[in-house]
C-alpha cells in the first residue's frame, strides 16, 4: 500500500464525522448512520484503490451501500480489503454520549477476517500486555497478568466492557478481584482503541461485542502494538453454517491478531463524532466553520497521527448536507 492512503483514508473517516455531528443529540439514530455512510461512499470515489467491502452494513440485499462485497475506490491502484463502521456507536451520538466515532481499516486483498455480523467474545490489551493474556484464562489471572505487566496495583487496573446482563458473571469477577471498571454504553471498537494509551485510563477490554467491530478493533491494534483476541459466538444453525460459509474451518477457536488482520500490514482511521477519552468531537463554530480530530495510523510502519482539522463548510456542503 503507498504511505499516502493513509491521508486520504482519513478524509473518508472526517467526511462521515462531519455528516453524522449534524445529527447528534437529535435522537435519530438511523438518520445519523444514513448521513455518515451516504458521506463516506461519497468520499470513497475519490481515493485510488480498488476495494472490496468484507465488513460493512450487510449483504446486498441489507445495506444500500457500503454492503459486504461492494466496489469502493476510484478504479486503480492497490487491491484493497476495506472494513468499515460508518457510524460507531448510532445510540452513542443519537443521545449525544461519549465516543462515537466513525471508522475505517483497509488492509490488502485477502488479509482481513470476513467476520459475519454476529457476537464475539473479546479480550483487548495494550502493548505492554500484548503476549500475557489469553481468552482461555479466567478474568482474575488476565487482571493479574495485566497489573504485573504495567507495574500495577490489581486496585489500580482499569477494565472497560458493555454494559449488558450478558456481562454479568465478568463484572463480579472483576470486582472480586480488586479491579475497576469502566461500563460503556455502545462503541467497543473505541474501548479496545484505549487500551493502548495510558492517557485514557483504560488497561483492558472484556466481554462479547460485534464481530465486525472485533476485525476494525484488531486493525488498530495492529498498528499499536497491542493485543485482541476473540471467538465467535453462533447462537444457532444458522450462524454456525454463516460462519463456514465465510472460510472459518472451527468457527468456535480462538482467533488471534493474525487470524484477524493477516500479514504485517494494515491502516486504521478514525474521527471523532462525539467526545471520548482519546478524541474529540466535531465543533461547529459558527460562520460555516468545523473541526474535527482523527488518528490514522499504519501496522507496517507504527506511525501513529493525531490529525486536528479546520473545515470551510460552505466550500465542501456535501460532507454535511447529505
């Protein structure tokens, strides 16, 4: 992949944010989503790569556009995989909460795990944990493993998960074990995200989530040097046959980083659409003028950038108006 798409990637990302902010706190959810996708496919047409959707709003007969298998890019240059969330976190950014962000991981043709939209069991860790836990251990030897990792005090570990009663068994477990935790509404793609910065106060992720979210989360942490590992949940026949028809032999073992992004390269962008620990939301600030605040990133040479920007509305009203 050429180092440029790294920039371009993240215009997509900001073009979605712009669309969706427009639709924060409204309480529409479905018309924030619309907003950020119907931005993003714009946007797409213009970066130089040929893409294929293997993670996005659905099959074709689900999805108007951005559907598993659609064609994204300008026609030429690099075969791409392309992974995309329009909208993390649409409840998130329809009541105006903390981290919603729109997202987007390209890697090359064949390297991302096709994941079929259903639940995944998640462990994520940042990179001075990377290689000490395992989503076979129970949650009190991963704390552990956790705190002597990062020289902490078990008081003084902070786990992040949903906040669901399917979590419930982990949440005492956590407590038990002297741990904290922080409970999250929506928007695991940006727990597992903090994981890997000190700053955001975040040592490890728990808990089921999206599988699709699960493939977008391991190629950030790819770039960062940190740890995810996950497993399939199938919940019936069904799912269970979906999961082999997407060319996973045991749909129920452990998929590690490796299994999920293949190969040593990936880029990862994200902008934030509402605030969070490690980005900040879209700002109007009146006279047709908005920021916004992204990092994109790169596995393959660990550059990691935070990308402040200052947009002329009336210059470029697709990306707000759609």
């Amino acid at each position: 992949m050429e180092r440029e798409l790294a920039l371009e990637i993240v215009r997509v990302t900001e073009a979605a944010a712009l669309a969706a902010s427009r639709w924060m706190g409204t309480g529409k959810k479905n018309e924030a989503d619309n907003a950020a996708t119907t931005a993003m496919r714009a946007m797409f047409d213009s970066v130089n790569f040929k893409g294929t959707v293997v993670i996005g709003e659905g099959e074709m007969d689900e999805a108007p556009m951005l559907y598993i298998g659609e064609k994204l890019g300008a026609g030429w240059g690099p075969k791409l995989d392309v992974a995309v969330d329009p909208l993390e976190g649409t409840n998130i950014v329809a009541k105006g909460l903390w981290n919603g962000l729109t997202v987007v991981a390209v890697a090359p043709e064949g390297t991302l795990l096709h994941a079929p939209d259903m639940y995944m069991e998640k462990i994520a860790v940042g990179p001075k944990a990377r290689g000490k836990v395992h989503l076979d251990a129970s949650v009190t030897e991963n704390l552990h493993a956790v705190a002597k990792a990062t020289n902490k005090h078990i008081s003084d570990v902070v786990a992040c998960l949903l906040d669901r009663p399917r979590h419930e068994a982990i949440i005492e477990e956590i407590r038990a074990a002297g741990a904290r935790i922080k409970l999250i509404s929506d928007g695991d793609v940006a727990a597992a995200i903090n994981t890997c910065f000190e700053h955001t106060g975040v040592d490890i992720m728990f808990g089921s989530g999206g599988a699709p979210e699960g493939v977008l989360a391991a190629a950030a942490i790819k770039c960062l040097g940190g740890d995810l590992q996950g497993r399939l949940k199938p919940e019936n026949d069904a799912e269970f046959d979906r999961c082999k028809e997407m060319g996973l032999k045991d749909p129920t073992q452990i998929l590690m980083l490796d299994d999920l992004v293949k190969g040593d390269d990936a880029i990862f962008a994200a902008t934030g659409v509402t605030d969070g620990e490690l980005l900040k939301g879209v700002r109007f600030l009146g006279s047709h003028v908005a920021t916004s605040h992204s990092i994109v990133m790169r596995a393959k040479t660990g550059t990691v950038r935070f990308v402040e920007a200052r947009h002329r509305l009336d210059q470029k009203p697709h990306l707000v108006l759609v």
